[in-house]
C-alpha cells in the first residue's frame, strides 16, 4: 500500500493588519497505513514539538535578512505563539481524528490488509 501524506492548513488575518494573511501549514509524510498509524502520528508530533522553536528561530531571522527589520517587539512573536498553540492543537485534533478513523474501519472490518497481487509471469 502506498504511505500517505496528511496536511492542514488554515489561512488566518494577520494580526493588526488588514492586507495581509498567514498561512499554517501542519504536513505529516509518509503515514504506512499498514503500520502503527497511532504510533506514527505520535512520532510525528514529538518531532513537530521539538523542530519549532529551532525552525521558528531561523524564520525569524531569514525575515530579519529579507526586510532589513527587526521583528522583535511588533506583535509577531505573539502572533508566532498564537500560532504555536494553534498548531499544536491542531497536531492533537489530528493524531485524535486518524485514532478515531483507525477505530471505525476496524469496528466495520475493513481494516485488514489487501492481498498482494502477483506478479505477471509467475
């Protein structure tokens, strides 16, 4: 079976700006759905947990370097925690939704493997 990917995004207002949006984006790769969804997802998450300050940092500083503008103090460090704690929650309602769509396909018996085709010629 092919692995999946999972993405969620929202577009939101920027803060204190009417012309401008940000766009969140979660995405999980390479989900086996032959394996451990729950314990994938969960992986997934701690190591989501763990990249953003590091990532929130440098993409801090590549729009320091990009606008010749010192972020600090204007809002977007709280508007980063506002988005912090959003995708956080939203990193829980997904590893929660995939659990319940793992329990519903495996209360209606379809969560068995498919049979492997055979290949032509033997």
């Amino acid at each position: 079976m092919p692995l999946v990917d999972i993405e969620l995004g929202i577009t939101v207002p920027y803060p204190d700006n009417n012309y401008a949006n940000v766009r969140p984006t979660i995405r999980f790769s390479g989900i086996d759905p032959d394996g451990d969804i729950e314990a994938q997802l969960k992986a997934c998450a701690e190591v989501y947990m763990k990249a953003v300050p590091i990532v929130e940092e440098r993409l801090m500083q590549e729009a320091a370097n990009l606008t010749s503008m010192n972020f600090e103090g204007i809002g977007v460090a709280g508007a980063f925690a506002a988005f912090e704690k959003h995708t956080n929650d939203q990193v829980a309602f997904i590893i929660k939704e995939m659990t319940r769509h793992q329990k519903v396909l495996k209360d209606n018996g379809l969560e068995e493997k498919p049979e492997k085709k055979k290949k032509k010629g033997k």
